[in-house]
C-alpha cells in the first residue's frame, strides 16, 4: 500500500478557519475520493500536540494499491479539475503545502 501525505504547514487567515475546513471536508475530500487510483482519503485535524511540532494545520492522507494507481491519480484529468478549488482554498491560508509519499508495510 501506498500513502501520500499532503500537509497544509501554517494557518487560516484570521476569521476564515472555519470557511478552510468546511472547504477542505466538503469540497476537496470528496472530490479526491473519486479520482482515478483512488482507494480511500481523509483529512487529519490535529487535536494535541506535543514536543513542539510543525505548525501542521491539516494533513490530507490519500492511500493506493500500487504505485500505477498513484500515477493515474497524480495524472488524471479529475485532479486537474481541482486544482482552481485547492487554489481557492488555499486563497484562506497562511502557508503551503507539501506532500510526502510513503510506503506501508
């Protein structure tokens, strides 16, 4: 199995939290979900930290079957289809944001 992780690293812009999450839960998730390739997708929101992490705002978690499938995602025309939604959301939000894929074992 495949994951690959996208970290939104930084904040929502003051008043507009709220307005970040619901479009990250309502829009991007679901979407994400029916790209190609696709097995599941959730969004992580940090409840407690500890040991002084990174200002990690959300992580977005999408896992695969195989390398192929992630491939297909990264070049689907669903995920091009997104991206003037990401933009929007990230139009709310002080930060970037960064993937890293991994390998389950």
């Amino acid at each position: 199995m495949l994951v690959r992780s996208a970290f939104w690293i930084g904040t929502p812009h003051a008043g507009r939290e709220s307005d970040l999450a619901d479009a990250i839960d309502t829009k991007l998730i679901p979407a994400m979900r029916r790209f190609p390739g696709v097995q599941a997708v959730h969004a992580l929101w940090p409840q407690r930290r500890e040991d002084d992490p990174p200002s990690i705002y959300c992580q977005v978690v999408v896992l695969f079957e195989s390398t192929e499938d992630m491939q297909a995602m990264l070049q689907s025309d669903e995920r091009a289809a997104l991206r003037p939604q990401v933009g929007a959301a990230m139009a709310l939000f002080d930060g970037r944001v960064s993937h890293i894929d991994y390998q389950a074992r």
